[in-house]
C-alpha cells in the first residue's frame, strides 16, 4: 500500500505546481503519475483512495489544464513552465461509471446494475427498482403501489357490495309476524283469579340497614351511618339527589354489583341479592345503552329472551317477541339495524 509521507514530501522551497512532483534523486520535475494526484506546492504524489478518479495526460485549452473531474474547490489551473502534469486533485468516481483503477472510469452495464457516486464495482439492481443509464428509479415501486391501492379499491367495493346483498338477504328471509296473538305464552299473560289463588304473588320486598360501600374516603366515615330503609312491593320507589351523591353506586349494591361494607346488608325477602332464586324477578337497566350494532331489532329481543327463556321453544319466543314489539310500536322495525334507531326507541 502506497502512502503519503507528509514529512519528506511537504511543501518548500523545490515545491512544484499543481500536476507535477519532484523526484529528490535525480533532481527533475515529473508530471504526476496515473492513480495518484499532485496538488500545488507539494514535492511527492498522492494515492488516489478506492473509489477515487485521478485521470491523468490532462490536456490545455485555452491556457488551463482542464480535468474530466468537477470538482469545485479544487478550478482549472493555468498551466506554468512545465506545461499540463497529472490530476491536480482527488476526486469521486463519477455517478452512472465504476472505477476499478482510479485513473480509469467505465460505464456501468443497464439493467442489471446501478453506479452512484464513488464504487469500484457496479452494485446489483435492487427489487421493485428500473436501473438505467447507471442510475436507479423507483419506476416498478410506484407501479406497484398504484396497482395495489386499485386492488384495495376494488377489494373494499366488492365487500360493501356483498355485505348490503346479506343485509337485503336478512330482511328478505327474516320477516316475522305475529302468528296468532292468542297463542302468546303465559309469560306475558296475567294469572286468574284461581291461579293468584292457588299460587300466592311472590311479595319482594328490599330491607337496607346501615348499607354503605368498603373503601369509600370522599364521605366522612364518622359521619357516614349508611343507608337504612325499605322498598316496598308493588310500588315505584324514585331515589333523588345530587350528582355524585351516590345513586348510581346505592343501585349497583342493590343489585350485587358492588360490596357492602360488613357492618350492614341488604335483603330481599331474606334472601342476598345474588342468590339465584331471584334471577326470574330482578332486572338491571344501566344507565348506558348495551346495544349490538350489527343485530337488527328483532334478533337484539330475541337474543334476550333466549338468555332468559331455556326452556321454551324457538316458535314460542319468536312469537312473543312479534308480540312485545307490537305492544311497543315497533313492529315495523323488526328488520332495522339497532345502530339506526334514535335514543326514545332504544329506551
């Protein structure tokens, strides 16, 4: 490997001018030498690094040695009593050719490889690239993209398409209608007379004594006694009080939601309130709508009856179901969305 000894080939008073170097043994002046580049005032020449151009044989015109290398800080130098020596500075391969030597630039193949500034060798195409003339283009990558947004397009058309011909589909094959109203199950009709008789209403009655919630600190806890009192069969009992009193959270205690603390309870009719023989007599209505989007009215009721009902067959709960959206004035909705409906008819 050639280097540069900065010491013996600094500048001084043998100096030379920019082409040229001073051989030190025969005392002459030489034009510098291919691979290598003589700046102004330096005595030895410099190896061009891999990956450089240092042509040499420069040529005048007009009065300046001109170089195939643009470089702008190193400009044509007038060329003095010597003439036009060898490359005057260091400079890159150029963009488009490779430089195996460099004092020699070569064209770079097309279509096969690319050759940025600066390489001894072509460097291979890279996918999704168009390589022409030295030089890589993302002519295949935009192609590509345009193609796969048509795709996309076409994809998600085709979708909303079959997915309107299923909701067609539903409400064509999923009409139902109220057979007979006569033939409604027991569920929704009042017990006689002799039936109340024979099987006595159950009576649930709500007991609360000293009931307040584990791990409360925005109350003052020595002032805080819980609630105590009753509701009462049979009639509509309103709670009414401030935002963030508590209404909401004394709601979900009664209903088991939450935990009392160990100081007091909640009854009704001596049971807890999760035991499960009050399944068929205790509803929760949150104050949120729980609502499946993609359920029509119909399959939205009938879902929950299905959970409620075990026992009965799917034509009995289809029937009363025609016969709750009836009584609701919804009968002509059975096949709407749930998503469509206004916040009066999801109430």
């Amino acid at each position: 490997m050639i280097s540069y000894n900065f010491q013996e080939c600094g500048q001084n008073s043998e100096a030379c001018q920019a082409g040229f170097f001073s051989d030190q043994i025969r005392k002459v002046h030489l034009a510098c030498c291919a691979g290598f580049f003589c700046p102004e005032g330096q005595l030895c020449m410099i190896p061009c690094r891999p990956g450089s151009y240092c042509p040499t044989a420069l040529k005048s015109i007009n009065g300046t040695c001109q170089s195939s290398v643009s470089c702008p800080y190193y400009p044509p130098k007038t060329y003095g009593i010597y003439g036009c020596g060898g490359s005057t500075f260091e400079g890159f391969c150029p963009a488009g050719s490779f430089c195996k030597m460099s004092y020699e630039s070569e064209p770079c193949p097309d279509g096969t490889s690319y050759c940025p500034t600066g390489v001894q060798q072509p460097l291979p195409c890279p996918s999704q690239f168009v390589c022409l003339s030295g030089r890589a283009r993302r002519q295949r990558l935009l192609t590509s993209v345009t193609v796969s947004f048509v795709v996309i397009i076409v994809v998600y058309v085709a979708v909303v398409e079959i997915f309107q011909w299923l909701v067609l589909k539903k409400k064509l094959l999923g009409q139902h209608t109220l057979e007979d109203a006569s033939n409604v199950s027991n569920y929704f009709k009042k017990p006689t007379k002799s039936k109340s008789k024979s099987n006595p209403t159950f009576q649930l009655n709500i007991h609360l004594y000293r009931a307040k919630l584990r791990n409360v600190t925005r109350f003052d806890l020595e002032r805080n006694e819980g609630f105590t009192g009753r509701i009462t069969a049979g009639r509509l009992t309103a709670l009414m009080g401030g935002s963030g009193c508590g209404k909401s959270s004394l709601l979900e205690t009664i209903h088991g939601r939450r935990r009392l603390h160990a100081n007091g309870y909640i009854k009704f009719a001596e049971h807890e309130p999760l035991n499960n023989i009050l399944t068929d007599y205790i509803g929760y209505v949150p104050q949120a709508d729980i609502m499946h989007d993609d359920l029509t009215v119909f399959e939205t009721v009938y879902y929950s009856a299905r959970a409620r009902r075990l026992n009965d067959s799917q034509d009995i709960i289809k029937n009363d179901v025609c016969f709750v959206l009836e009584k609701l004035g919804l009968e002509f909705l059975h096949n709407s969305m749930t998503r469509t409906l206004s916040g009066g008819k999801l109430t």
